[in-house]
C-alpha cells in the first residue's frame, strides 16, 4: 500500500499531532493453541489490567506521571463497559506477551499488530485501526531516502522487537541497522545523524514528526506495510475476547470509534 492512512478521530483523545488515523472493524479468527501456565494466585475479577509499553505515542505514553493516548482512554473505556476497575501494568515490549501468557496481564493494549507469529501464541480481538510501517527521515532529505533506505550504505534504526524492526530485518537486510528501547531514542539518534531512517508504526512516526517539526524530522508520505492495530488475550479467556469485540462494535455504531 502506497498511500497514506486516512484521517481518524477517536471521541475523547485529543491529538491534535496527529495528521491522518484510520479506524477499522474487521473479523480475524485465532489459532489453537495448548493454554499457557497461569499463576496460582486468582486475579481481581473486579480489576481489568491492561499491558501497557507507554514508549508510544500517540498511542500509549505517560504525561505528567498519567497514561495517555489512544489506547489509554479506550482501556478506560472498555474497563467502565465490563463493570471493572482499570489497571494498567507496564511491561517491556518484548515480554508483552508472555506477561499476558503467565497471567501478570488480563489484555493487552499497547499498539499491537496482528502478526501470524503472535497469533500462533494468542487470540486478537477484532482489529481497531488500519495501520503500517512508516519512515521518518529528515526534511532535507524526504526525497532521497524513498529511495535511498533501501541502499547499503543507509543507516536504518527501529524500536526493538516491533514489527518495525522485524520490516527492517527481512526487507532492507543490506542496511546498517540499529535497535532502539524507545521511539523517541530513534528519532533523536535521527536528529543526531547517528542514522539516516527511523522505521515504526504509522501514528507514532506522525506523532514525533509533529514533535519535532522545527527540528527539521519529517514522514516518507508513503506506506511501508500494511497492518492492523489489535488488542491481544490469552487463548483460553474467550469471554474477555468476545466482551472486547462487543465493546468496539458498540463504540463503532454510536460513534466512540469512528472513521472520517
């Protein structure tokens, strides 16, 4: 897909950096799986606690000590629709999934995309946003680097473990990569001339160009991939997968959730 995302608005978040976000219903099945060990200690059925990585805005991030973002209010929002109290548990991106796996986390919320490899381990709701990868490079060299990160001599940085870096390995396996914790790593060592291209999510890239605007970053006005934004659950809590579906159905038809 070569054009960009289409604007969106999700009710309640404002985001004003945000130039274009696209919202996006559609089904996807999981795959079977064996039930990973759970704790022995039961959970609060009255708390919902949501796996956060706050390294993602606009999605995802921390102001002023609060979470913040898309999926924060919408975590909000789904917690208040299931009677439940919301808790938000930071855990690093890389270990998301076996969080939710050992039973620290009832759901994750954190800018996830759909991949066949997580699906093998757990189910996703229905998909929330059409997103992609992205690239953000230098104003002055908007041009060039369409071309350019493909190249060998193109110094590309990503977020570790994101499918931003998994894009990065498979298809511009002749660039000098470098992993980065945290976005806003990546686009500062872009601002440094410490790489040439920072590849992430679509909204996040939109989000730190927007921040740093007058520090001359700006987004390749083209798509790098095509992905869906999902919230992931353990495979044998179906009950919370459904609530979920149920829950972005109904912000999608009274508006909470809309595409424009």
């Amino acid at each position: 897909r070569s054009a960009a995302l289409e604007p969106g608005l999700i009710r309640g978040v404002r985001l004003t950096a945000l130039a274009c976000l696209a919202a996006s219903l559609l089904g996807l099945a999981g795959c079977s799986a064996p039930p990973p060990a759970r704790p022995t200690a039961a959970p609060d059925t009255n708390v919902l606690r949501v796996g956060v990585t706050a390294t993602m805005p606009p999605m995802i991030f921390k102001r002023n000590g609060q979470y913040v973002g898309v999926e924060a209010e919408l975590a909000r929002q789904l917690a208040a629709d299931l009677g439940k109290t919301v808790q938000f548990v930071e855990v690093p991106w890389d270990r998301q999934i076996d969080a939710l796996l050992e039973g620290r986390t009832d759901i994750i919320m954190s800018s996830m995309s759909i991949t066949s490899a997580r699906a093998m381990r757990i189910d996703f709701t229905k998909p929330y946003m059409n997103s992609g990868q992205s690239a953000l490079v230098r104003r002055t060299e908007l041009l060039s680097m369409r071309v350019g990160m493909f190249s060998s001599t193109c110094r590309v940085g990503a977020q570790r473990g994101t499918t931003g870096d998994y894009f990065v390995q498979q298809q511009l396996p002749r660039a000098k990569r470098t992993e980065y914790d945290t976005a806003e790593a990546g686009a500062k060592a872009l601002m440094a001339d410490r790489i040439d291209v920072f590849v992430h999510d679509a909204p996040v890239n939109w989000w730190l160009a927007s921040e740093y605007e007058a520090k001359g970053l700006a987004v390749i006005p083209a798509m790098l991939t095509q992905e869906y934004l999902a919230w992931g659950v353990r495979k044998d809590d179906p009950g919370l997968r459904d609530a979920a579906n149920a829950f972005l159905e109904k912000a999608r038809q009274d508006g909470s959730l809309t595409a424009t």
